[in-house]
C-alpha cells in the first residue's frame, strides 16, 4: 500500500476558447466515487445548457487505498476523443482521488478527434495547475458509539490525536472519525482499551 498519494489541493475551474468552443475545465478534490458521481452530478446541471460535460475520475476504492477505480465517458464526443485524454491527464499526474469533468460549450466549428483530444487534455492540464496538487495520506472512516459516561473519555483520546472528528448526541454519542488508514487500528485499540472495551470503534 502506497503510504502517501498526490490529489488537487482545491477546487478549481480553468477556461479557454478553441476555434470558437468554448471549454470549461472543473477539478475537485474527492475521497469516494460516491463523492465523484455527486460532483459529476452537480457539474452536468449546473451546466445543463452546454454540449458535452465529460467526466473523469480516479479514486481509491476502498479504505485500505489498495484498489484504485478509474472511469471516464466522453460524453457524445467522439469515442476516445474527451474522457480518455482527460483520464490520462490525471493518471500521467499521478494524482488520486480527484474528479474532473471538461464542460464543452460548441462553437460551430468541427475541432476533429486530434484537436478534441488536446483540448480535453488542455483543459484538466490547466484546471490541475490551477488547483494546485498536494500529498496526502490514505484516510478511512471510524465510527465509534458509546454511552454519554464514556464519552468525554473517547473525545479526550480524539482530541490528543489531533484527528478530524463529529460527535452526534442523541440517546448514545456517536463520533465519526476521520483517521490515516496506517493509524487506525491503534487507534481502534486505545479506544477499547481506555473504555474496558465498552467502545467498539468500526
């Protein structure tokens, strides 16, 4: 498993014009394909008036960070010409979980697949450079639920290990954690251990 990994520091938008069409470049840090979809989703109706809106993602799949899904589509542009070019500007980067999607806007001039495919790649290109890119290490999701008499201990422990965290209080305490994949576990343990096994993080 790769310890750390490279994504955009931001969200970001870079536009230019090709002979006319008109190309919008959107990128977005993201931390599950859920999370891609919705952008993908939020992207295509906001620009719901433009001629394509074509996706790219790459995002690792599961906590351990061991798997990486890709997808792309073009979009109705021609086969190959759009979501590829966009996907491979992503994994020539290296850069993960990270989601893009290149808005087209048609200027009534024919670019062809090879002026399609280096305005595609232009347009995450310049959205990436824009948004700047950072190393981050693999993160995973810990929920831990207690009861109200455990709960100032679990936050304490939270707090000392300066991880990012909710805690909802209703008739238990629940706290959603947010915890680099090679700490949790100990993480997990120190929990069990300070409350008797009382917490029982998942």
């Amino acid at each position: 498993m790769t310890e750390t990994y490279q994504t955009v520091a931001d969200a970001a938008t870079a536009t230019f014009v090709v002979q006319g069409s008109e190309f919008l470049g959107h990128v977005r840090p993201i931390d599950s394909v859920d999370a891609a979809e919705a952008f993908v989703e939020d992207v295509a109706s906001e620009y719901d008036d433009a001629t394509h809106n074509v996706p790219a993602y790459r995002v690792r799949a599961d906590s351990g960070g061991e798997f990486l899904r890709e997808y792309s589509s073009d979009d109705g542009e021609p086969s190959g010409s759009a979501g590829k070019p966009a996907l491979n500007v992503l994994a020539q980067q290296e850069l993960e979980n990270c989601a893009v999607v290149v808005t087209r806007y048609y200027g009534g001039t024919n670019l062809g697949v090879g002026g399609l495919v280096r305005a595609y790649s232009r347009a995450v290109k310049e959205a990436v450079e824009k948004a700047g890119i950072v190393e981050q290490r693999p993160h995973e999701q810990v929920t831990v639920t207690v009861e109200y008499d455990d709960s100032g201990t679990v936050r304490s422990i939270l707090e000392s290990e300066g991880v990012e965290f909710d805690a909802d209080y209703e008739a238990t305490v629940t706290f959603e954690v947010r915890v680099p994949s090679a700490e949790a576990e100990a993480l997990r343990d120190r929990l069990r251990s300070a409350t008797s096994g009382r917490a029982d993080p998942t």
